[in-house]
C-alpha cells in the first residue's frame, strides 16, 4: 500500500480542507482520527478542499484507539512527525506500508499516542522557532516518502 497520511484530531478545517485536496491530487489517502475540533462537515472543508474533496479518499476513525487497532491489524509502520523527536525526518526512509501521522495544531498529540508510534521524526528548524504549519509540515514528508518509494511514477 502506497504511503498514506494520518491528522490526529485536527483543529483546523482549512489545513484539513488543504490536506484532502494534496490528498486527491497526489493519490494519497488521508486519515481522519476523531473528534475534531470543528464541525466536520464538507461546508467547513470546502475552503481549504474546494472541488477536490469529492476526490479525495478519506477514512474516518471514531479514536485513536480505532485507528492503532486497525493500522497494527493491517500491518502498517506509522511514523509520527514531530518537533519534539531529535531525529531528521530527512535521515529516515520511507516505505509502503507507512502511515505519516500529524498531530493537532493545538497541541501535537499526547505522550502515550507519541509512544505508540513505530517512528518519530522532526523536520529541521532554525532555533527558537515552534513549528511548520501542519499542511505545509505533511507537505514536506509526504513529498520525501513518495519521493523514496517512488509513488510519483504512478502519477502524470
Ligand atoms: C502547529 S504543529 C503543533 C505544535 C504543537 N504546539 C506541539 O507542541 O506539537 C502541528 C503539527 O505539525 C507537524 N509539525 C510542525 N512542525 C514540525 C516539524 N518541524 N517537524 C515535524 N513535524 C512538524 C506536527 O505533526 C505537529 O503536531
């Protein structure tokens, strides 16, 4: 299975809108782990999704715990991104079968989803800055695993 991605319990529905529309244009399923903090309705995400939502192929978990439980059943690494991991995201390779899981743009996740992840790793900054945007940070990775694993070859 192609690199898919995973938005642990987004605040935002513009960057979760944006992220179903790099979803659609590049293949990529895309992952919704609940409750979100807004309405998740297509009204809400059609600002940052536009016409692509419909395009887009989204799976819905009621919890995190319903998203590791399937994700473990069907065998796949998830690899959390992270500012507070030291490892580059640069340095790590990528496969099918791997999950990249972003963490809400309030608060990232909590330390016992962190422990659960296979993998955690952080995209490097300049000191004293907080954090990418979380569209732009899944932008980043996205592009590097698809890169590795050669998924842009199935696209045009
Ligand atoms: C706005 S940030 C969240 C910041 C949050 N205050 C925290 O402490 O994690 C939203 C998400 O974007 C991703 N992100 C942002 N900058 C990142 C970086 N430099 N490396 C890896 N992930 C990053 C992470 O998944 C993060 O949970």
């Amino acid at each position: 299975v192609p690199v898919e991605l995973a938005l642990y319990q987004p605040d935002i529905a513009q960057n979760t809108g944006t992220l179903l529309r790099l979803g659609a244009c590049l293949g990529i399923v895309v992952h919704v782990i609940h409750p979100t903090g807004f309405a998740f309705s297509k009204r809400e995400l059609k600002r940052g999704g536009l016409d692509y939502l419909d395009l887009a192929e989204l799976v819905e978990h009621d919890s995190y715990a319903h998203f590791d439980h399937w994700r473990r059943d069907s065998a796949r690494r998830l690899v959390l991104l992270t500012t507070k991991s030291s490892d580059s995201a640069y340095a790590a390779r990528y496969g099918d079968n791997d999950i990249l899981m972003l963490g809400r743009e309030s608060a990232g996740v909590p330390a016992d989803v962190a422990a659960s992840a296979d993998l955690s790793v952080r995209i490097p900054m300049r000191p004293g800055l907080r954090s990418i945007n979380v569209a732009v940070a899944a932008a980043l990775i996205l592009g590097e695993a698809m890169r590795q694993t050669d998924a842009f070859a199935r696209l045009t």
